[in-house]
C-alpha cells in the first residue's frame, strides 16, 4: 500500500479497491500533497473516491447510532 494508503487515519479506513483503481496517480500525491483530491473528469476512475468514502462512513453511523438506540431503549437506558 502507498505511504499516502497508509498515512489516512484508521477511523476513515482504507478504501483499498479505490486505491487501486488510481495506483498510477498515487506518486503524483506523494510528490504534491497540496493537489486536491477532487477531480473535473467524472468519468475518471479517481473521481468521487473521498465522496463514496465519506458516503460509507455516514451509512456507518447511522447503523451505529440505531444499533446503540434500540441497545439504549432495550436496556432501559434511552
């Protein structure tokens, strides 16, 4: 995995399919780490990587936060 794969903190995980469909541009991050993540070519495999991510995450949460209400409710604690 790339230092830039390795340097995402763990709490954000590592979208490792989405590393691989940009491997051949992961050097250019490693040489500019100020270039924007986003880019203007929707049809690019790199586009919309951060979004899908932060998508995952926010999905994550919200079964989370359900999980820990009906936790709360069952145990008489909500």
């Amino acid at each position: 995995m790339s230092r830039v794969g390795r340097r995402a903190p763990p709490e954000a995980g590592r979208p490792r399919p989405d590393l691989r469909g940009i491997a051949d541009r992961i050097q250019l991050m490693v040489e500019d780490p100020g270039r924007r993540c986003a880019n203007a070519d929707a049809t690019s495999p790199a586009s919309g990587v951060v979004e899908r991510r932060l998508a995952a995450i926010d999905a994550e949460i919200d079964r989370l936060s359900r999980l820990r209400a009906r936790l709360a409710q069952w145990t008489g604690r909500a």
